[in-house]
C-alpha cells in the first residue's frame, strides 16, 4: 500500500517514543509515565500549534503513559494503540511494526465478489476472543465467504456490548485479545482467504468520551447528541482536527491492522453541513494512503440516497456500496412479518419486493409511512454489487424480531426459499453469525454501561424499540440490555451446525454460494448496471438476469403451488432448486412443461432456470 506515517499518539523508533496530541483547551500539558514497580513521572510537554509533543529517549513498547491538562488527569490518549485497563486507565506503547505477518501478499477480492459474514467478536465464540474466532474462520471459508464482517471492536464502554459505545477508537477492545489479539485475526483471515471488513463508528462517541473535552472543547458539537452519545463535531469551529483523527483512525486500522474495508455505522446520524463531506474525504484519504489497492467502504443508512454510491468526481461520496434494508424489509413483510413501525411503508406484496431487487432499493422518493417523511432517490443505474442485501443481521435480529432469529419465524420451506433468493440475486449478500446453518438462537441488545447510566439506557431501550417496532408488545419478555443475561444468551451455539437441520442448511448455503460464485451470467451481471428485469406473478417474483451474452431467470414463489410464464423465445431448464432433498429440503421438484415453455413451481420454492 501506498506510504502513510501516522501524525497523533505515541509512535517508537529504533531510539525511542514520540508523543503528540491535540490539545487546545489546557494551559500546560505533562505526559505521565508509569515506571516499572508502578512508580509515575512526569514529563514535561512542548506546545506545537494545537498540539502538545513529547520525546522519550530509549523507550519502548509496552510502556504505560497518560496526560495531565493543567494538573488533571491523567487522562488516557485519545489516540491510544492499546488500553489495557479499559478506558479508564493509561495508555500503552505499541509498536506496529514488530508482527510477524504471514500473509505479506495478501489481495482482496474485488467488491463485487464479496459474501460477507457479520460477526461479533464476543458472542461467535464461548471464549468470545479474536485467538477463539480465529479457529472458525476456515469453516467461514469452506461455506463460501469472502469476507468477515466484524461488529465494532475498538475499546468500548464497560465489559460487554456491541460495541458501538466507543470511547478509544483506535485501541480494540482489552478482552477480545488487544491489538496482538486483532492482528492475529486478520492474518488468520487472510490466511483463510477471508477479507476483514471493520465496522466503525464515527456519527457519536460514547458519553464517556466525554474526557475528550478536557483536551479539546471543539470534539464535540455543541448541542448535538445523537440518541446514542455526543455527535462529533465535522463542520464548526476546530472540525479541521477532528476530521484528521477520524481520517487518521481508518487509516490506522488498514495499515497497522492490514484491515480490508470498513462499514461506516449509521451515515445518516453523521452532522456534517461543510462543502466536503467527512464520507468523501475519508475515500480521498483511503485512496491517498492504500494505493494501489483500494479498501471497500460501505454505509450503512436508510437514505437510500445515490450519492453514496456515485465516485466523487460526479459529486459522490465514493462508497463502494451501501446496505440496502429495503429489500429485507419488503421480503419479510410479505412472508411474514406484521406491517408497523418502520416496515409499515411495506405493502407486503411480491409486486414490491420485484421493484425493490430492480431498483436497488424500494423508496426512491416518495413518502415512506415508516418514517413519515420522504425518503431515496433514484439508483437504477447503478450496479447490483453495490447494494448489500441482508435478511438478518445484527439490528434486524434484535430490535425488529425481538431477538429471534429468522428460522424461528418462517417454516423450513420459506426459509429456504428466501435465503436462496438473497445468495442467488447479483446483489451483494451478508449472512449474520450462524444464519449459514439455521442457527435458532437468540440474539440481544447487550451493553454495560456507568453505574449512574443504566436506569436511562434501559428507558431508552424501550423508547428505541416501540419507535422502531410501532408497538410495546414483546417489549416486556426481553432481559434488560445492562442485565449479564442478555449478553450471555447471545453467544452462538456451535452445535446447531453439526447435527440435525443445521448440518443440511450450511450444506444447502454452500451450495447456492457455489453457484453465484460459478455462474457465468450472475457473477457478471453484479457489475453491470441495470442488467435486470423484474415482474410478480401472484405471490411468486421473477427475474430476469442478462449479461456476458447469458441468460438466467430466478424464480422465488413464496406462495400456493404456481404455473410460472417464463421469457418467451427460448427453452429452459432447471438448474438448480430450493427444495432439495439431500440438503433437507422438502423434493418437490420444479418441472418445465417442453411445449409451452412455462414452469410449474411448489409452494415455498426459489428455483434457477437457464437456456435449455
């Protein structure tokens, strides 16, 4: 990758630690450095503008340090390579450089090949650590994936959560494994043939970032909270700086960590008003420092809004997709799911989800009763790839369905047919952890937040969940998020996967990934714009897939047994159906009738058609 030098935190040399922090609120600012025996001394700091910096002559690694403002403190770097006490306590020198990489010509695959796999680094394992995923990650890879999605994991509040109560951004969390821990992962990954994608979070900080202020008032903007934590502040007074520790983070975490791409949490919480948005500078940036290679970056927003996907230099913000809930939410409103809250824009018919996968996305400016405001533009034009289509993951999974888990919902049949839909469809797909093998267990909001804060993260749980869910009912069955019950709940249950109907399902998952991946016609219809035709029959959605000369025509009923009109002109066979037996299917067998061309589908079934 292209040559960066990171310009914040403490940084070792072959002669020592440089230290340099922004720091424009204090008069005087002392480094404090903690001997061995645990004895501490100051050492005094120069001003550099709105900086402070220090040098340490014949330090190293591992030492533990922290900053004084006008005699407080000491408070950690907010810059911070490694906190191993939490936030809460001082920092520590880490030297990048040193790991022993295996992987050292590594290349990720390009975006449109991505199958992702979203996990939480505390829930995928008992042990809930990098070392313990690492050991799964070539069971990832046999299935078919590309790339592992991790939920947040630098240093967050309390012992457990999602993690995106962020308070260090550039330390990972102490009890997954710490920066050793991550680099092993993402080695191990490579190794795997796996991507790593990081989930990072920059529309809040969590309230216990709060400290930030005493080194800088301008963190933060003024009167700006998100209902999670304090907005950072990207477009008033001081914006500069900040902009360059965010940009400084992502960069940090793709040439310390090796990290393939990020998911940007929650875009459209982001505050930024100025001419340049902080999205597209983080793209510039990334661009800048990673050449050649060029890191995914995807947003996660409900805007439905094209810029995100257009490069900058049509007026975009350069991401390489975004995540598109749309289309989960018209799929599961018409299999299943009651129609309020945020889904109550969603008619529940076949008719929408067909739009939905021709369009990218549903709301392209009209009014969604969901949000009760008008809501997306137009993305026609843009290429399948860059839509990533979920039916689970981690939002969907605890506030829409309560902690249930989509098999606990829908009958094998239905459950089949939907997920061979969103593997078979040139879109990008993302399965949440266990989703590949049916898993049935729950999955929580967890957190563990300050003493003085639980009362309002529980009242603010519920708040959250009526708004999103249009209802109270349910509410009253879940463990309370601070309650060690709702993490503990959450932890994946490996067994599923190897015996009963778990074991055919990811059977069944590798299949249908084997085909999108083999597929000549679906693989190139993911980069080529508009290369779909879509139409309902009934409660059955047809499309029609064309591209690199090919034609392919998916089929998903998700209705009575129907007679199906396929693309006149051509004879067609089966190629591949939801309904098979041997991966715990049901073996009702798709027929196609020779003399009129049409296709008898069962009920409940996805099926894949080429030229005969």
């Amino acid at each position: 990758m292209g040559g960066w030098k990171p310009r914040l935190g403490a940084h070792v040399d072959a002669h020592g630690v440089s230290f340099r922090v922004w720091a424009t609120r204090p008069r005087r600012v002392e480094l404090v450095v903690e001997e061995r025996g645990g004895t501490r001394r100051t050492v005094p700091m120069e001003r550099e503008g709105p900086f402070w910096v220090a040098r340490l002559e014949g330090a190293g690694p591992g030492l533990r340090y922290g900053y004084l403002l006008d005699g407080s403190g000491p408070y950690p770097d907010p810059c911070a390579r490694r906190q191993p006490e939490g936030w809460r306590g001082l920092s520590e020198v880490v030297d990048p450089t040193a790991f022993p990489w295996s992987c050292a010509a590594w290349e990720a695959p390009p975006v449109h090949e991505l199958v992702i796999a979203e996990i939480h680094i505390g829930t995928w394992t008992d042990e809930g650590t990098f070392a313990s995923a690492a050991e799964r990650l070539g069971e990832l890879a046999a299935i078919g994936f590309t790339a592992v999605e991790l939920m947040p994991v630098a240093t967050f509040e309390g012992s457990r959560g999602w993690g995106y109560d962020v308070v260090c951004p550039f330390a990972p969390f102490e009890p997954y494994g710490g920066p050793e821990g991550l680099r092993r992962f993402v080695d191990a990954a490579h190794a795997a043939g796996l991507a790593v994608i990081l989930d990072v979070v920059f529309n809040h900080l969590a309230p216990a970032a709060r400290f930030l202020e005493a080194f800088a008032q301008e963190w933060f903007a003024p009167g700006e909270e998100t209902p999670w934590g304090p907005a950072l502040n990207f477009d008033g007074p001081g914006s500069e700086l900040v902009r360059a520790h965010v940009a400084e983070c992502l960069l940090h975490w793709a040439h310390e960590y090796r990290v393939d791409g990020f998911r940007l949490d929650a875009t459209h919480a982001i505050r930024d008003r100025s001419p340049r948005h902080i999205i597209a500078e983080l793209r510039q940036a990334l661009d800048g420092a990673t050449a050649p290679k060029r890191l995914y970056l995807i947003a996660e927003t409900h805007e439905n809004d094209v810029r995100y996907l257009k490069p900058l230099d049509d007026g975009g913000l350069g991401c390489d997709a975004v995540w598109a809930d749309d289309f989960r939410h018209a799929v599961m409103s018409l299999v299943e799911e009651a129609r309020q809250g945020r889904t109550a824009g969603f008619t529940g018919s076949a008719v929408e989800v067909a739009r939905t996968i021709a369009q990218g996305w549903l709301f392209e400016g009209q009014r969604d009763p969901g949000f009760g405001a008008l809501r997306g533009t137009a993305a026609r034009r843009q290429p399948p790839y860059q839509f990533v289509y979920a039916l689970e993951h981690h939002d969907h999974v605890a506030n829409v369905q309560l902690g249930e888990r989509i098999p606990q919902i829908l009958g094998r049949g239905m459950l089949r047919a939907v997920t061979a839909l969103a593997l078979l469809l040139p879109h990008t797909p993302l399965l949440f952890q266990g989703q590949e093998f049916a898993s049935t267990g729950r999955f929580y909001y967890f957190a563990d937040p300050e003493p003085e804060r639980r009362a309002a993260v529980r009242t603010g749980r519920r708040r959250e969940l009526e708004a999103l869910r249009g209802t109270a009912a349910g509410l009253e069955s879940l463990p309370e998020p601070d309650h060690p019950e709702a993490f503990e709940c959450s932890k994946l249950d490996w067994g599923e996967a190897r015996w009963g109907y778990g074991r055919l399902h990811r059977e069944f998952v590798r299949r249908v990934v084997r085909i999108r991946r083999e597929d000549a016609v679906i693989a190139a219809a993911r980069r080529t714009p508009a290369p779909l035709e879509t139409w309902a029959e009934g409660e059955a959605v047809v499309v029609h897939v064309r591209a690199d000369g090919g034609e392919r025509v998916i089929v998903a009923n998700f209705g009575h047994r129907r007679r199906i009109e396929l693309p006149a002109g051509r004879a067609w066979k089966v190629v591949f159906h939801s309904n098979d037996a041997e991966t715990g299917g049901s073996g009702a067998v798709p027929v196609v009738d020779p003399d009129t061309h049409r296709a008898m589908l069962p009920a409940r079934c996805t099926a894949l058609f080429a030229p005969a």
